[in-house]
C-alpha cells in the first residue's frame, strides 16, 4: 500500500493539554484536516546536568503516514522549541522490541545511553511503592 504524503509546506504547531495538572505540551503537523501524528513532551530539569530539557513521553505517527517526514518534522520542531525556552536536552525511552522507533532516533542523532536504565512501577508494584511502612 503507497504512502500518503501531505503537502510540501508542512508546519507544526505547540500547545499545551488543558484541564491537566502535569506541563504536557503536543506538536501536531498541519494541515490538521486529519490526524497524521502527533508528539507528548513535558518539561524536565537534571540536576546531574543541571539544566531544563524535555521528556518525551510519546510520538505517534499514523501508520498510512510513516515514510512522509512527519516523524522528523515532530522531532525536529519539538527540538527547537524545547532550544527556545531555554532547554538543552531530550530524553525518551522507547520499548525494547520496537527496533524501528530505536533505528529512528538513532538516525536522529538521538543516542542510546549505556549509563543508564529505566525503572517502572505499575499496578500492584504500583500501588505497593505509595505505601507507608
């Protein structure tokens, strides 16, 4: 199946969640006449680096628009405005088993940090670690 490809005078856009109590903020590429993608990311601060940056929590690219740049145009306009207020960072995680999103950001100039791992805690362990001894 060919992929669709939007027009050449893309731009993107950022906003902020509203009625969220976390600083969530989202880049969709325009023209919005349809959801193509779309990029989660919240501010962040390292103390070990001690300057702001951001996470990113989550980019989606519809699957019927993948090969068509809107990916790198998430990623890119994400960069520059994180540049803008001050940021100098980016940090994701990405699932073991998604190769491809790995080989993404790698091409990206997004590397893989052999200093450190991810931790998660979900439902019961979740639970278990808001408990008071």
């Amino acid at each position: 199946m060919p992929k669709e490809r939007l027009p050449r005078r893309r731009k993107t856009c950022a906003g902020t969640v509203s009625g969220h109590s976390l600083p969530l903020r989202f880049c969709l590429p325009k023209p919005a006449a349809e959801f193509a993608g779309m990029c989660l990311f919240f501010p962040s601060f390292s103390t070990w680096r001690g300057c702001k940056g951001a996470y990113i929590q989550d980019i989606v690219v519809e699957e019927r628009f993948r090969g068509a740049g809107i990916g790198v145009a998430l990623l890119r306009h994400t960069a520059a405005h994180v540049r803008a207020e001050g940021g100098r960072y980016l940090r994701l995680s990405v699932e073991a088993k998604n190769v491809s999103a790995q080989h993404f950001y790698e091409r990206m100039g997004l590397a893989w940090s052999e200093q450190e791992r991810i931790h998660a805690a979900y439902g019961d362990a979740f639970r278990s670690a808001g408990r008071t001894a």
